[in-house]
C-alpha cells in the first residue's frame, strides 16, 4: 500500500511511522476497585513487548476494558503502578499522556456531528498543528486505510458502513503517530467476511508501523489470527496464561484456558504453525513434456510425482493411477499452485483438500522444496506441542 499516494505533492512527507517509538508497557499490581465496590481488576501484573501486539482476551465482564482503560488512565487504578519504557506514569498528566496514545473505543465512538476528517483530525487539532499539516495527515491515513478521502473524508459517521466506520476509527486512533494504539474490540460491530479483510489490512499495517497495541476482543479465533501475545483472562483481571498463540493452542496451562480456546484447538493451532521444511516428503519429479509412460518409470512405487514446468517450477501433481496412458503429463496431472515455505500448515491443507491431491509441492521462491502431505502437516504439529 502506497501510504504517501493521497499527500499534495507540495506537503512535507508524512511517515505512518514517524514517532517511531514504540514504548514497552508494564503493568505493576494495577487494581481497579469501583466506587460500589465491584473489583474490575485485581493486582494485575502485565508486560506488554515494545512494537507487539498483545491481545487480552476473556469472557464478557473479565476486566478486559478496565485494564485497557488504566493503560491510558481514563480509568485512575486504584492500586499499583504503569510503566512506559520504564517512565512511571502513573501519575503524569492525563491529558498529556493520551496524546501519546491512540484509542479505539469499543462501539468504534466516532462523533457523530463531525466529518470523517474532523474525526481523524480530533487529536492533531488538540496538538496544536498547523491546517496543512493536518490536512495531509488525515488524508494519508485515509488511505492507509483504505477510505478514499476524496470519496468518504467529508461524510459523517452515519453516511458509511460499519466496516468503513471501523476504518477511520482506526485513522483516528493513529493520526498523531503515538507509539501505543489501545484498540477495544475494534472489529467486533462488522460481519465476519468484512471482519476478516479489516483483520487483513490491519496485520499488514502493523507490520509497516509497529506499534505496541493492546488489543481487546471475546473472540478466541480474531486473539489468535492478530496476536504476537495473548493474555486469556477470567473475572477480575486475572491473566490464566500469557502466551504466543501457537503455545496457548498447543499447550493451554489449566482447564480455563483449554476450555476458551475450544474443544478445535487442534484444528485453530494449524493456522498459527509454519510449514517446517525438515518435515516435507520427497516426490520424484517429471517435466511437463513428459510421456506418461516416462513418468510411470520415474514414479516407481510413489503415489505421485511433481510436475515441473519448463522452468523448472513446480505446477502440478500427477497422481500414480493417472500415469502410464496416452498422451501427455500436462494432459494427466492435476493443476497445483505450489505453497511457499513461508505459509502455514492450515494454508497448505487447504489447497491439499481443494485440489484434492495427496500432496502439494512447497517452494521457497521458485525452488522445489519437497511436498506437504496430510502425514508431514500432523508431525510437524505434534513436534511444535513437544517443543511448546
Ligand atoms: N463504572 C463501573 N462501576 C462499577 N462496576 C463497573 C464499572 N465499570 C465496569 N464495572 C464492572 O467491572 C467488571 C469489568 O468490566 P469491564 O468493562 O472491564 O469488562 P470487559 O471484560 O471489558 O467486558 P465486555 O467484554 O463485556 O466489554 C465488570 O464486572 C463490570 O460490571
Ligand atoms: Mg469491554
């Protein structure tokens, strides 16, 4: 994504990523009692990594919002101590303090009586920029994600969809380039098809600003797809476990937390584990010009072999029943985009099952590797329990 494409050529360069610092945040036996009593969080003890995302995740009522409230301190803690990068700031100026961070309240909370870029503009206007700069900003951050300013920049929060809303609640939190985004179910008013491409863009743009984001969410799948870290927390703040997604999947620490991720976590873990190269099988190889009858002797007792185009690459599976007729392997295979040796167990299981082959040829660029079958998949997961 082009982020400078919507800045007037004459503008300063705007980078997404200008601050550039993205704080550790620690949280030392931060309470929240509530004047009726209610304890929201009980002496929560939290280290949240410089530049990751870190998703809190639990049941309705867990303390979810209040630990997120605290890190800003729109909630006050009634005990115990926040750290940025070390800096106490538990008692800073508020104000002050918000400015660093941005904030994507649950229900997205845009104001409703003011456009789009008066929305995205709210903080940059209270630090005091200029209306060029200004201007430029929002019209960049727009585009990062992905509202045409042109199009939807003077519209008012009720004349855009909810995935759109989403959007510039996003901008919004972003626009004065804090090093620390609180996110508080961001994506949860959105139906799961627009939810999922929101989760999508959202990834891509973590990977180009690299905040530390505090994400809240109830839904398991959305902790595991986003997480660098995930805290499963139940009433009163209390974090079960504290673990990168494939561990949480793989190796829940108690009863809780097996039971929240869900009787599938098996299935969920899939998707969080990289193909491991060491655990692909060897196929023969046959060129795609070649006779069925060649492939029949290079296949031996294999079940298949893999097809190679003209230059090499992988592009097909032809299976052992459909080699030794007439004609050519470009006739008899079946058509097989090769998985990258970056994707997941999940993505190369899915063209397995969709193409309906034994085994999908993996690539690292335009490199054989070897091939994906069912049997590798499931020692490849087995080994990533053992190791945890
Ligand atoms: N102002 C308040 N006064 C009293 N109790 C409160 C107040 N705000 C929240 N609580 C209570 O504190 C607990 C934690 O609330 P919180 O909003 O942090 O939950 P949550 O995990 O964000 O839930 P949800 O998933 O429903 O948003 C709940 O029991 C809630 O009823
Ligand atoms: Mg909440």
């Amino acid at each position: 994504m082009d982020v400078t494409a919507a800045a007037p050529p004459a503008a300063a360069p705007v980078q997404v990523a200008a601050g550039g610092d993205a704080p550790e945040i620690r949280l030392e036996g931060i309470s929240k009692v509530y004047a009726d009593g209610t304890v929201g969080v009980a002496e929560l003890d939290l280290t949240l990594a410089s530049g990751e995302l870190t998703v809190l995740v639990g049941p309705s009522g867990c303390g979810k919002t209040t630990t997120m409230k605290m890190i800003n301190r729109i909630i006050e803690p009634t005990t115990g101590r926040i750290l940025l990068d070390g800096e106490d700031v538990t008692r800073v100026d508020g104000d002050r303090l918000r400015r660093r961070i941005g904030y994507v309240i649950q229900n997205v909370g845009l104001f409703p009586h003011q456009t789009v870029r008066a929305n995205v503009a709210t903080v940059p206007k209270l630090l005091g920029w200029d209306r060029r700069r200004t201007r430029a900003r929002v019209d960049e951050l727009l585009a990062t994600v992905g509202l045409d300013p042109a199009v939807h920049g003077d519209r008012y929060p009720a004349q855009l969809s909810g995935g759109q809303r989403q959007r510039a609640g996003v901008a919004r939190a972003l626009a004065a380039d804090p090093g620390v985004l609180l996110m508080d179910e961001p994506f949860s008013a959105v139906d799961p098809v627009v939810r999922e491409r929101l989760q999508d863009e959202f990834l891509r743009l973590q990977a180009s600003v690299r905040k530390t984001i505090v994400f809240v969410t109830h839904d398991i799948e959305e902790a595991v797809r986003l997480g660098d870290r995930i805290a499963v927390m139940s009433a009163g703040g209390h974090v079960e476990q504290f673990a990168p997604p494939a561990e949480l999947l793989g190796r829940p620490a108690n009863d809780y937390v097996a039971d929240f991720v869900g009787a599938d976590r098996g299935l969920k873990r899939l998707a969080v584990t990289p193909i491991d190269p060491g655990d692909l099988e060897r196929a023969p190889v046959v060129g795609i010009d070649a006779s069925p009858a060649d492939a029949a002797r290079v296949l031996g007792g294999a079940a298949g072999a893999v097809v190679l185009d003209a230059a090499g690459r992988p592009c097909g599976w032809l299976p052992a029943d459909r080699a030794g007729g007439a004609g050519t392997v470009a006739g008899a295979m079946r058509a097989v985009e090769p998985v990258p040796v970056t994707a997941t167990l999940k993505t190369g299981l899915s063209v397995l099952l969709r193409v309906d082959v034994d085994a999908v040829p993996v690539v690292d660029g335009d490199s054989y590797l070897g091939v994906l079958t069912a049997g590798a998949a499931h020692t490849t997961l087995r080994r990533s329990v053992e190791r945890g």
